[in-house]
C-alpha cells in the first residue's frame, strides 16, 4: 500500500455500490440455501444424505480454489478501474449461468446416477469456481475502497443489508411461486425462479462496479513467483490467532443461520402444513435486521464489535432454546419467535464484514505485508465450509430422522417423529451454533476494542494517515 488516490471522497455511492455487490452474490447464495436441497429431495428424487455430502465433498475443492483465487487476486496488476473491482465484470455472467444451470427440472425423469452426477458438476462448478471467482475479489476490495475503520463499519453494514435485500426478495417471492395449493414444490417453477434470479444477480454487480471506487493502492505481491508459497501462507495463517478464531466463529454463525434458512424449506410446508408462511417468516427476518442494522454501528463504536456479538449471539442462543422447549403450535408464534434470534444474529451479521478487515489489518502488523486477497479467501473458504456443515448437518440429520423423498414427491405427508425431528434440528442446532459463536468471539477471539484501536493506530502511523 503506498499511498491514496486523488479521487473523490467515500460517500454513499461506494456504500449503495457495496451493497449491490452483495445483492448479486446472494442471489445465488441464498437460493442455494434455501431450495436447493428441497429441490434435489422433492423434485429430483435425491436422498437428502447424498445431497449434504456432495456439499460437503465440494468444499475440500475450495480448500484449493479459494485460496488460488485469493493469491491471484493479490498479484493482480492494478487497472484504472483498480485491483479488485475488475473481477466483477469478468465473472458476473459465469457465476450466473452457472446457478442457473444447477435447477433444471426437466432431468428429474432422468437415472438417479445421472441426477447425483449432475448435482456434483453444477455445484462445484457454481461454489467452487464461479462464485469464488467472483466473490472474493469483491469481499477483499473493502480494504481498497477506504483504510477508515468507520468507513469499513459502513461498508460491512451496508453489505449485510444487500444480503438481506436479496433474502427478502428470495424469501418472500420464492415459497408464493415455487409451491403449489397443497405447499408441494413445482420444479418448472423453480427453474423459471433460477433464472430471473440469475438475470438480477448480473444486474447488480454491473451497478456495483460502477458505482465503487477503488481509492487506496494496495500493491501487486508479483514477483515472479518468489513470495509466499500457498504451503507458505497456510502455515503462517494457523499461527494467526485472530484469523484462526474469525474462521472458527465464520463457521458456527454460518451453521446457525444456514440451518434455520435450509429447514424453512421443511418446517413450514411439512410441520406447519403452510408453505406461504415462509413468506411472513423472510419479512420477520428482515424487520429484526434492520433493527440490528440501526443499533449494531453505535454500540460496536462504543463498546467494540467483539464485544455486542457476544451479547447478541447469546440473546439468540436462549431465544431458540426457549422455542424449542415451548414449541409452539402456532406458526405465527412460531415466526415471531424467529423474528427475535434474528435480531441477535443480525447485529452479528452487520459487525462480521468489518472484523475481517480488522483481522487484515492485524495480519500486516504481525507479518509486515498486506495480503487482503489471501486473508479474504482463507475466511471465504470457512464461509463456504460453514455454508456446507449447516447443507451437510440437515441433510444426514434429515436421512437420521427418516425424511422420506418419495413420499413429499407424491403429497403423502411424512411421518408424526419425522416431523417432530425436524422441528428439533430447527431449533437446536441453530441455537448451539448462536452459543458457541459468543463463546469463540469471548475467549479466543483477540480483537476486542482496545486491540482494534492500538491496531488503527499504529498502521495510520506506519503508512502517513491522519
């Protein structure tokens, strides 16, 4: 990093930007969180064990890619456009494509061979490739957009609430259209979902890079191939305690709020025997984060982002114990319960963006060299790897409880323990990973507030900041 461009200064572009560019990538995301195994076990014919483990198999494909993606983003040369930004153009259209091509129902009359091999291809081809292609440019670009640890507040709050958009969008449209009178999932119309999807996601991210501005240089790390080796960068990496401790807590929120976004597609069309409430369920969700987003800055300023996770994260934790013990007949009160653990996590969720550039930061003090791209995919990886425990986790506890995929195919119903089953993977294990997130960003985590500060200091020091 040698110095700032003289460009116009941060304001609510690179804010409306940023959000956009998390708008796109969740269009692909979340659908996959929240369909993608309720298409493969309803409409396809898939057993829900095989499914978890192909999201989970996909993820040692990522141990690579990411971290690939990671070192060539930081020996990219730097455009007129910047270092990061330029990713988002090259891969919007192939990360798109590439989602779409994951929900096509026209094969479900194809073997079960086929349908597995299929699953496997596009799936990789989408999280291990496309989207790592595509995101962790965009997540490392943070750093590049502004060196203020306030503006990096307002960029990761601004990036939770594309995520959000996204989630509502999805959330509210998808269960009305995708589900027939008798909440029986329609594939065609899942399909036709995917692709408008898609059409969105690229939109988006066209907005996002022309509204971004790259202003700080961070340099290329090109040389000739004589820095750190992959081999090199994960073995300083498992030295790096805030790193270390940022994946783990990565992979507990993710467990956690991935579960409670997989079951929906169960609980409320099997449990509650009411598809549309999903619907209300995303508005709840989205009401309890923009609540989160409004206190989540001022309290992290006051009292340190580490600090109101762990507050937070707790709340959440007892909110879904306390429905598991009530379970509530009422799907209303069922919601309205949800509606509170998301507003725990969702202050946790507009702080995370902004702890990794903490730990980037903290990263170039401990080893003297600024490697956004590579720390960025280390911590994208335990995402991917949190995104595929919470598929893997519902879909073996699903084929524990017995969920019967023929039987939701044909409108059967599923059996009395089944259900019970899966009110309880709903509540509980979201409510483990709330608990053990606290417990992570407490003890072990080392970048509470009078850390962060000494941090910001020393580098507006090393680098002639005011």
């Amino acid at each position: 990093m040698n110095g700032t461009k003289t460009v116009r200064p941060f304001g609510i572009r690179d804010k409306v930007g940023y959000l956009l560019g998390d708008f796109g990538n969740d269009f692909t995301f979340i659908l996959s969180t929240m369909i993608l195994s309720k298409f493969y076990t309803d409409v396809m014919g898939v057993s829900a064990g095989v499914i978890g483990t192909i999201m989970m198999l996909a993820r040692f494909v990522d141990a690579f890619t990411d971290v690939t993606m990671g070192r060539i983003c930081d020996r990219s040369k730097i455009t007129p456009a910047g270092k990061f930004k330029p990713w988002l153009l090259r891969m919007c259209v192939p990360v798109a494509f590439a989602s779409f091509l994951m929900y096509q129902s026209g094969l479900a009359g194809m073997s079960t061979g086929f349908k597995i091999g299929y699953l496997a291809v596009t799936y990789i081809l989408w999280g291990s490739f496309c989207y790592t292609g595509i995101n962790i440019p965009y997540g490392s670009m943070a750093s590049a957009i502004s060196a203020d640890p306030g503006d990096r507040q307002s960029l990761s709050t601004f990036r939770t609430m594309g995520g959000m958009c996204a989630g509502m969008v999805i959330g509210i449209l998808l269960p009305i259209l995708a589900y027939d009178e008798n909440s029986r999932l329609v594939g065609s119309k899942v399909t036709l979902a995917a692709g408008v999807f898609s059409v969105l996601a690229i939109v988006c991210y066209l907005l996002a890079y022309k509204l971004i501005t790259e202003r700080v240089v961070v340099e290329s790390t090109n040389d000739g191939g004589k820095g750190p080796s992959v081999g090199e960068m994960l073995k300083s990496a498992l030295s790096n305690r805030a790193l270390i401790s940022i994946i783990a807590a990565s992979i507990v929120m993710l467990l956690a709020q991935l579960t409670m976004q997989n079951m929906a597609a169960y609980i409320f069309p099997d449990y509650y025997k009411n598809a549309t409430a999903q619907s209300l369920s995303t508005v709840c969700m989205m009401v309890g984060m923009v609540v989160a987003a409004i206190f989540a800055k001022p309290l992290a300023t006051k009292f340190g982002k580490a600090e109101v996770s762990v507050v937070s994260n707790l709340f959440a934790g007892v909110v879904m114990i306390v429905v598991w013990v009530v379970k509530p007949q009422n799907v209303w009160v069922y919601i309205a319960f949800q509606m509170l653990a998301w507003l725990g996590l969702g202050v946790f969720s507009m702080v995370s963006w902004a702890l990794i550039t903490d730990v980037i930061d903290y990263s170039e003090i401990k080893n003297g060299v600024r490697e956004d791209g590579s720390v960025y995919a280390l911590y994208s990886f335990a995402r991917k790897l949190g995104q595929a425990l919470a598929a893997g986790l519902s879909g073996w506890l699903l084929e524990w409880i017995g969920y019967d995929s023929v039987a939701a195919s044909s409108g059967a119903g599923q059996a009395q323990s089944v259900l019970d089953g899966i009110f309880s993977i709903s509540t509980l294990v979201p409510a483990l990973g709330f608990v053990l997130l606290a417990l992570v960003l407490w003890f072990w985590y080392p970048l509470h507030k009078k850390q962060v500060d000494a941090n910001v200091a020393t580098l507006n020091a090393k680098h002639g900041r005011g």
